[in-house]
C-alpha cells in the first residue's frame, strides 16, 4: 500500500508534463541570425577587424541583437555541419559580425572606415518566414572609400552561405 502512495505523486506529475510539454515545445523560437563581414585592406588582404584602427557603426537599430562587432569565424558555430569551402578558409580570421533574433527583418547597413576612407555598405537580407535562421559569410572588395550595396539571396534548403566580393554593386548615394 505503501508504495502505491508514493508513485501516484510521480504518476500524476509525469501525466501532466505530458499534457503540457507539446505547448512548451511550441513557445521555443529560433537559433538566430548571423551575418560576418570579412574586411579587407586596399591591396584586397583579410585584416583583422577588432584591429583598433578599424572604425565601424551600424545605423543606429534599437533592434534587440541587432548591433556591429568583431569575432572569429568559427566553421563548427555556425548553423550548418557542411559549409562552403570558401567559409572554411576563413576559420579563425576575425570579420565583423551582426547578428539578430530568429533573422534580419529589413536591410542591414554598416559603416566602416579604415586610414580615413569610409565604405558604406548595405546588406539586401531575404525576406524569410518568422522563425527562420541563417548564417551569412560575405567578403568584403579591396578597400576603397564609397557606397556599396550586395544582395544576398539564399535558397530554402540552405542555412549557411557563402557570398564573394564579385556580388558587390556601387551604390548610387549613401545608404
């Protein structure tokens, strides 16, 4: 009789976690959004962005997540096992990063001014559903002060990409 008591507690609790865990599992969001910026200096060669010469801002979003910094890229961290070969070479160079909850909702800018030059810079993210979440790795052209702009589509089935220089466009007037 003894034991009968003390499992009904344990019976009762687990018939509950079963009831409630499916709506606990439905509250869960995403994994976020990552976007590294590889930069590089007038001659084209990766330079280490927390360098403190290195001077770069966002513009400004109160976005929760949604600001600039330095961090290595980390092939493992990112949200894939199988990244582009390209995104391998760059393991351990020091790009700058943004990053955002589930993704990036409108168009990221950034600023970035090296030996007194500026680029201004903006990121065309895709419009994804909600809770989608991917990793972006986009290469930077030689260094040279401008406006500049990159679209950077993603198919469906992807979650990390790879996007080089070449996708880079002048842009007509600063971002």
């Amino acid at each position: 009789m003894m034991r009968t008591k003390g499992v009904l507690p344990l019976l009762a609790l687990t018939m509950l976690l079963i009831g409630v865990g499916p709506k606990i599992a439905r509250a869960q969001t995403c994994p976020g959004s990552q976007l590294f910026y590889v930069v590089r200096d007038a001659k084209g060669a990766v330079i280490d962005a927390g360098l403190s010469d290195l001077k770069y801002e966002g513009d400004g979003s109160k976005q929760t997540y949604r600001h600039w910094g330095s961090e290595a890229i980390n092939a493992e961290r990112l949200r894939s096992k199988e990244v582009p070969a390209d995104i391998s070479k760059l393991n351990g160079k020091v790009a700058l990063k943004n990053q955002a909850m589930c993704n990036f909702r409108d168009d990221v800018k950034l600023s970035v001014t090296l030996a007194g030059k500026t680029m201004n810079l903006v990121f065309h993210v895709p419009k994804l559903n909600e809770t989608d979440s991917k990793d972006f790795v986009v290469d930077s052209l030689p260094f040279k002060a401008g406006n500049y702009e990159i679209t950077l589509n993603m198919p469906p089935d992807t979650w990390v990409n790879f996007y080089p220089a070449k996708g880079w466009q002048k842009a007509a007037a600063k971002p």
